[in-house]
C-alpha cells in the first residue's frame, strides 16, 4: 500500500462475526466516502478473523474516524456497557452499526 493509501485508511478491530459488508460501509459512510473495505479472513476456513481495514476516498474521512469526537465516545462508552439482551432487543440495523463502533473502540 502507498503511503498516501496508509493515510486514508483505518484500522478497524473486533468486529462482530454477524455484521454484513454492506452495514459496515454504510456505518463508516458516515463519517466519509469510503472507497473499499477489506475484512480478513482466514486462508483455511474463510471465516472472518474479526478485523479489517477502511479505505476513505480522502485522508480526512479518515482521520475523521480514527479521531472520534469525545462526546461520541461518551455515547459509545454507554452503548459498550449495555447488556447481551439490551442489545439484542434492538433493532437488527441499529444493533449491527452499535457493534460495529463498539469494535471501532477496540475494547
């Protein structure tokens, strides 16, 4: 990857097993134009590994992302301690984008 590449991507870990490609993109979106996501997976059985990298289309998207505003983490440290069953009662697209950032956290 060029450095320039290196800029405009994020690091993104822990990610939940059962979050889609396409909630995840739409999820970073927010921040930014993202121009690819890539999840690793393992060569031998193809399940994910649990991490991946954002591509943004301009390294302010991402440095957008990698520097959240301390009020979002606030919210995020309170989303982090909802329970297994609080989290599942939510809604399936609001439960995928609330995993998603809670692995942004990399708690």
């Amino acid at each position: 990857m060029s450095s320039s590449s290196n800029k405009r991507t994020v690091f993104v870990g822990n990610i939940a097993f059962d979050v889609t490609d396409e909630e995840l993109t739409s999820l970073f979106a927010s921040v930014g134009p993202v121009n690819n996501l890539r999840l690793v997976h393992d060569r031998d059985t193809g399940k994910r590994k649990g991490y991946g990298f954002i591509e943004y289309t301009d390294a302010e998207s991402a440095a957008s992302a990698a520097d959240m505003d301390p009020a979002l983490r606030a919210q995020l440290e309170q989303l982090m301690s909802l329970m297994p069953e609080q989290l599942a009662a939510l809604p399936d697209e609001q439960r995928a984008q609330v995993l998603a950032l809670q692995q942004t956290m990399q708690y």
